[in-house]
C-alpha cells in the first residue's frame, strides 16, 4: 500500500476505460496516486491508452471487474482509501430493455460498489452523477437559478422513458441514502454534457454529439446544453476528494443552444457540414424556451475553475481526428 506522511495514496476508479475515467486515472497518477482501475475486459485493446500513460507502469493495477458482481468490485477496492465510482453506462441510442441495460448497472451497480467501500473501510467515496438527476421535473421554477437542492422527478423520468435520467436520479438517490444510514463519506459530482479530447479511440456517448454535429446529423435536438470540460470536470473530482467535501456538487461551465453551438463551430471549422435543421421534442420545451440558470457556485467556491469553451472545442475536434473518428475538413 503505497503511503505519503502516514497517508493511505491507493484510490479506486470504477469503469477505468471510459471517457471521463481515463481522464481521472491520468490526473490522478500525475499527482502521484496509487491507482486501482476496474474494467470488464483486461486483456481488450481499448485499455491501451491506460498502460501508457505516465506512470502507469508503476502506479497503475486495472482489475477485472463488473460493478453487477460484489466480489469482483470488493478485490479492486480493498486496500484504497478512497473510491471515484464512475462507471454506468451511458446510452447514445434508443435503449430497448431499460432494466438491464441502464438500470440495473446505475442503481445495483452503485450499491455493490458502496457496499465494498463500506466493507473495506474506505474513507471516502466520491459519486459520479450527472445532472440529468438534477433537471428532468417539470416543475423547476423558470425565475430561479438551479442548484443543488433541485433533483429530477423519477415518475416524470419513467412517463417520458428517459431510462437514463430515471437511473442516475434512482442512483444517487440511494447512494446518499446509504451514505447517511452507514456513515460512509461521499461526495457526489453531477456534471453537465462532458466534453473535451478522448483519450481512449473510440466514441463515448457526449463525443458521439460533437461528431454528430460536425457531419450536419439533422436529428439532433435544438434544445439548451450545459457543458464542461472534461478535464475541469476530473480536477472538481479530485478537488472534491482533496478537500474533504461531502454531499452534492453541480459541474457545468458554459451553456448554449445545440445551434448555438453549432456556429460557435462553425466559426471556427468553417468547412464540416452541420445541421440544416434541428428536430424539437416536446419534453423538453420547458428547457430549451428559455435559459434554465444552473449554478456551479458551491464547487466554485471550493477554488474550481474552468477553461474557455474554444480550448474544449478545438482540443476535442483535434482530439477527433487524431483518433480516426472525423475527416478534415
Ligand atoms: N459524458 C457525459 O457527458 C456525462 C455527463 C454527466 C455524467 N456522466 C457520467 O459519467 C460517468 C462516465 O461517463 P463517460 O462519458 O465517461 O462514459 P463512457 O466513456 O461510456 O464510460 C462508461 C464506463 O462505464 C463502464 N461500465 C458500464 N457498465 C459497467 C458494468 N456493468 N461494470 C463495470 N463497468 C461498467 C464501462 O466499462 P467498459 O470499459 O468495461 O465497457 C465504461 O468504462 C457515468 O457515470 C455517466 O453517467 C457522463
């Protein structure tokens, strides 16, 4: 166990692979953390990108381990003081069978691993959630500005199928249940649309919006977006674990209209394609007629901050091509 003045060093990601995951094990072995990464699939070339990081060779075990199997998740965590649960799927299509493709991971997913930090006595748990626990409910005031007290209406979620946003709000809901029947310490980050360059080479469901956008997809929805980088968004996890904090923290850093966005690009990439037009679903009118306000005050009264919304795009289009996954212009 690897220990600096008497401290325990050893952490644990869940769903190391990911987007925002790999973002987080790479900040997290920069500043000299011993890290335990679960992923399905050891042997899969998509954790490449993991092994090479700096430092990964000594500072770097990825476990084998499905959040739905307790004892696979209890070896990975055993041993760490603290544990950065990230993983959960997060669907880009239509999800047909909502309960095991989305649910079931969220909620039971979070328990098993909750349970084994209890367990191991780990000292702190920091919980990814999302804001999609904090925004879906028709009924959030339009004259005041959105913060942590608000959460998403899980009947309001289930009537309109979004399965996604019923998992996260069910998720978190339970964690903090937990937390408060146990004693266990735990943060929990909710973050708006994630961007930022991949480290992994594939797409994940926010870079999949980006590149969908740059091929002029006309399905998207013309609808208000929240965003935030992705490596703001792991140094708010590790500032949040550092700190010491404990209950809820909203991430996002800038916001726009999906068209907005789009000649934000475009001023910039002149040359991809773009939506014509934009589809309008009806749920989320209440969202997208006018500005929902939604503060990230109470993580940036901890000193976070965020960079410029250009430096998101350019290095995630970049990011983008040098992965294969979009032409130049
Ligand atoms: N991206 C966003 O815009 C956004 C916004 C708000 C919140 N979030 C939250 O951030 C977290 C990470 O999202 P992401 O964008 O980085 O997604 P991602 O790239 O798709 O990564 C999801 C990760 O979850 C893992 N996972 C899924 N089911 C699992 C299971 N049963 N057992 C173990 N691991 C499992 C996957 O592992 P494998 O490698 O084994 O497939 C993958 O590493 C999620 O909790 C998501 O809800 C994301």
């Amino acid at each position: 166990m690897a220990s600096s003045g008497g401290v325990n060093r050893n952490v644990c990601v869940t769903g190391a692979g990911g987007f925002i995951a790999s973002w987080l094990v790479k900040l997290l072995l920069s500043k000299g953390y011993v890290v335990h990464g679960t992923v399905r699939d050891p042997g899969s070339q998509k954790y490449e990108h993991l092994v090479k990081l700096e430092k990964a060779s000594e500072n770097l075990t990825l476990f084998k381990a499905d959040i739905l199997n307790y004892e696979s998740v209890y070896s990975a965590i055993v041993g760490c003081s603290a544990v950065f649960h990230v993983a959960c799927p997060v669907p880009s299509t239509v999800v047909h069978n909502p309960e095991v493709e989305v649910i079931e991971p969220a909620v039971k997913g979070t328990t098993n691993v909750l349970e084994a930090c209890l367990k191991a006595n780990v000292e702190r748990v920091v919980f990814v959630s999302s804001i999609a626990a904090v925004l879906i409910n028709p009924n959030l005031p339009k004259d005041k500005v959105i913060d942590e007290s608000f959460w998403s209406d899980k009947d309001y979620c289930k009537k309109t199928k979004n399965w996604y946003c019923f998992a996260k709000t069910e998720a978190e809901e339970q964690a903090f249940n937990f937390a408060k029947r146990t004693g266990l310490r735990m943060a929990s980050i909710c973050p708006s649309l994630v961007l930022g360059p991949i480290l992994q080479s594939t797409t994940n469901a926010s870079s999949l919006f980006l590149i969908k956008l740059l091929k002029g997809d006309d399905s998207l929805e013309n609808r208000q977006r929240w965003i935030v980088d992705v490596r703001d968004l792991v140094n708010a996890l590790i500032l949040a674990y550092e700190s010491h904090e404990e209950g809820r923290y909203i991430c996002t850093s800038h916001t726009f209209t999906t068209q907005d966005l789009a000649d934000k690009l475009k001023s910039i990439y002149p040359n991809y394609k773009y939506p014509i037009n934009y589809t309008e679903v009806a749920e989320y009118k209440m969202l997208s007629s006018e500005y929902t306000m939604l503060s990230s005050e109470k993580l940036q009264n901890l000193g976070w901050k965020f960079r410029p919304i250009e430096e998101t795009l350019v290095d995630s289009i970049e990011s983008y091509k040098k992965a294969g996954l979009l032409e130049s212009e």
